[in-house]
C-alpha cells in the first residue's frame, strides 16, 4: 500500500472514493517492483472523464525499448453518480480531487481519491501544534 501522507498535511479530507486505473503496458510491474511517487499529483476532469495528472510510476529498468511515459495522464474508472458527484463538488465548491492511497486490492491496482479543501498556514500549524502535544501525552505516559 502507498499513501500520500502530504495530502493529509496539506488538504482537509472530506468525502473519499474508491478508483481503478487504466495503466499501460509495463506500469503495473513497475508499481510492484519499484513503487511510486504522489508528489504534485492531482486529478481533472477532461471531456467528462476524471483523468490522474502528474502521478511519477518509474519505468521499468528491465522492460524493452517499448517502456511507458513515467508522468503520463492516467484515466480514473469510476461510476457515473461518482463522477457527477465530484464534478459538481469540484464547480460549486472549487475543492480539489487529490489521491490519499494506491493498494492491490484482489490483484487489480486501486485509488482512493478525496475531495479536499486546502488548508490555510494557520491550519497547518494548529495541526502540527495538536500531533505534537498528542505525542508529548503518549511520552509521559
């Protein structure tokens, strides 16, 4: 299982889905062997599909000269009421559609996906400050 710990740091979660992937060719070896990074990786709406923007699947060392595009958009299978859902979070709302983890789940690759709200500076720090005192409890005890 992979996790984006930063969208945790950086977004407040509301509502969460669960996705498939269309992935090509060697990225789904690649996944298995080298893993992957969520840095930067968002997701868009492109002709009423919900596309993974800027997701790093490194290629595979020992594939042929017919390797995959590491950055590539990557198109999200969800259902229809899903989709309409998130489009219509992402117009009224202006939330962001971010990943929070990526697992096997019955041999097939999955993406959880969240609405999220950014957070402000202020937030972050509040968050920070709690965790901190959380951990100073679990210290002493």
């Amino acid at each position: 299982m992979f996790e984006n710990r930063r969208a945790r740091f950086e977004y407040e979660l509301l509502d969460r889905f669960e996705a498939g992937l269309v992935l090509k060719g060697t990225e789904i070896k690649s996944v298995r062997v080298n893993g992957l990074d969520f840095r930067d990786s968002f997701a868009r709406f492109q002709n009423n599909e919900l596309f993974l923007e800027s997701l790093y699947i490194p290629p595979l060392e020992k594939a042929s000269y017919n390797n995959h595009d590491p950055r590539r958009n990557r198109k999200l299978l969800l259902h229809r009421k899903e989709l309409e859902t998130l489009k219509v979070a992402v117009a009224r709302k202006g939330l962001s559609i971010v990943p929070v983890k990526m697992y096997f789940k019955e041999g097939r690759l999955k993406l959880e996906i969240a609405l999220a709200r950014g957070k402000k500076l202020h937030d972050k720090r509040e968050a920070e400050k709690t965790k901190e005192a959380k951990r100073e409890m679990e210290r002493f005890r």
